[in-house]
C-alpha cells in the first residue's frame, strides 16, 4: 500500500458575506500569525500547519478541505479509488502537471491527495 499521511494546509472555503469577518476574527480576535509569502492568497499559522481562508462566492455556507501527502499520488488516488472512495475533481481545478486529485470522505469532506513538490 502507498504511503499516505497528513498535510500541512487546511483551507477554509467561505462565503464572500463572510470572508472580510472570518479573516478578521484569526488576525485580530484570536491573533494567529499570517502568512505573507503567498500574497494575495490569505492564510495564518496554526501550529504546525497553514490554514487558508478562500473566499468562494458562490458558497451559502463555509466548508473546511483537508490535505493529505503521498510519496506517489497516483497509486494513493488508485488505492483509494479500489476502496470506494469518490473522487471529486471538478470542485476546483489543479493545474497541468499538479501531482495530485480530490477526493471526498464519507461525510463529503474535500481532500486533496498530493505529492509534495519536495518529495
């Protein structure tokens, strides 16, 4: 079996009525440490991982996605493609070339599957 195991990112997905609050409540309200090389893209120390806010305008409410690392992202998506997991690619696109997919857990959370680039 490929090797899966925790990621660093946790994208928040919010809707734009409440992005401007949700980024003032981590900065201001709880204080967390952001994340400036990655401008535009907003996101905040929290641990040891990154947590981005995305303002999405079509959403009515928000959802958190979640990363998990692989050494080989095709046989990961594959094994978990032969255990039933479902696949969710067109929920956001990845880029040509991207070492990775989406899947969905049994709750419908979003993962993203990937292969870091340092691996």
């Amino acid at each position: 079996m490929t090797n899966i195991t925790g990621g660093i990112n946790i994208a928040m997905k919010v809707p734009s009525h409440q992005y401007e609050a949700v980024i003032a409540f981590y900065r201001d309200t709880v204080g967390l440490e952001p994340i400036p090389e990655k401008l535009p893209a907003v996101g905040f120390r929290l641990g040891p991982n990154q947590l981005w806010i995305d303002e999405v305008p079509n959403y009515s409410h928000s959802e958190v996605w979640l990363e998990l690392f692989t050494d080989d992202h095709a046989a990961a998506l594959g094994h978990l493609a032969a255990k039933g997991v479902v696949r969710c690619d067109p929920v956001e696109k990845l880029g040509e070339g991207f070492r990775g997919g989406w899947i969905m857990n049994p709750a419908n959370i979003v993962h993203l599957v990937r292969t870091p680039d340092a691996w």
